[in-house]
C-alpha cells in the first residue's frame, strides 16, 4: 500500500528534479555535438596541437589522435573545455563575425595551430572584410572556414560583414 503523505511529496520532488534533468539535456547536447564537429574537422596532429601546443607528452598525442566519439574522459574535458574557449556565447551569423571574436591564442587554437599567441602564425589575422590590418590568406581563410562551419554547424561560412 502506498502513502500519500510525505512518500507522495518524495515522489513529486524525485519527478520534478528529473525532469528539470531532462530538460537541461538539450542545451549540453548541442555544444557537444558543436565542439565534436569541430574537433573531427582537425588531423590528427592539429588535434594535439589544439590541445597541447607542441609541448604534448608521447601519451597526451596518442590520446588525443582519436575522432571524438573515441576520446577518454579527461581527453575529452580538455576538448570540450577549447571548444567552450573558441564558441565563446555563440549566435554568430557567420564563420567571419565568429572569427573576428577570438583573440590571437584562440584562433590558433580553433585552426588546429597551436595553443599560444604567436603573431607569426598564418591564422593570427583577421577575416577577410573585417577592414582590420593583417588579413589572413586565401588558404588559412579556407581552413577557417571549414573548423568555423563545422563548429557553428553551418552548411556555408555566411556574408560577412553584414
């Protein structure tokens, strides 16, 4: 026999709290399947520069040489952590205004180049159209395009600037 004193309140608490569980769902859902779609766009040897810079130990580059659905945990904390890092607060409506967000660090970091700011580097430049000094070339604005659409989840890079 069941009853309704403070065993149905229990029960109405235990639903409640799973629903609200259950509705959080979602919103994590989506910045995985973004962080995976971006981390699946890099080769194996951007994936550790992504993470690890050129400082990756033998067992931190082997880790980190798999398609996400294959990544240990910890591995995986440390690309959904870049992955937070690079979509920021998202709502971008294109790889450009995305691009255009991110500083030095971060932009080698979504382009699979390395973790530190390094002016040097090919992808430390501004996105074509930004007016800005320093416009990244035809190629690195190509692979931007391609870790940027995978990323927002979009099937083109988009007008940029509006």
């Amino acid at each position: 026999m069941v009853s309704h004193g403070t065993g149905g309140r229990w029960l109405v608490a235990l639903i409640t709290a799973a629903a609200l569980a259950l509705a959080a769902v979602p919103a994590a859902l989506a910045d995985s399947a973004a962080y995976m779609r971006w981390w699946n766009t890099l080769s194996p040897e951007q994936m550790v520069a992504a993470l690890h810079g050129d400082k990756a130990t033998e067992a931190q580059a082997a880790a980190a040489k798999k398609m996400y659905k294959d990544l240990d945990a910890e591995t995986k904390k440390l690309v959904d952590a870049a992955g937070k890092s690079i979509y920021g607060e998202g709502g971008f409506d294109s790889v450009g205004a995305w691009w255009e967000s991110l500083d030095c660090r971060l932009m080698r970091v979504a382009a699979g180049d390395g973790i530190t700011a390094d002016p040097a580097s090919p992808f430390c430049a501004h996105y074509p159209g930004s007016g800005k000094a320093k416009i990244m070339d035809e190629a690195s604005t190509k692979w931007v395009d391609v870790v940027g659409q995978a990323l927002l989840g979009r099937s083109d890079p988009g007008k940029y600037p509006k």
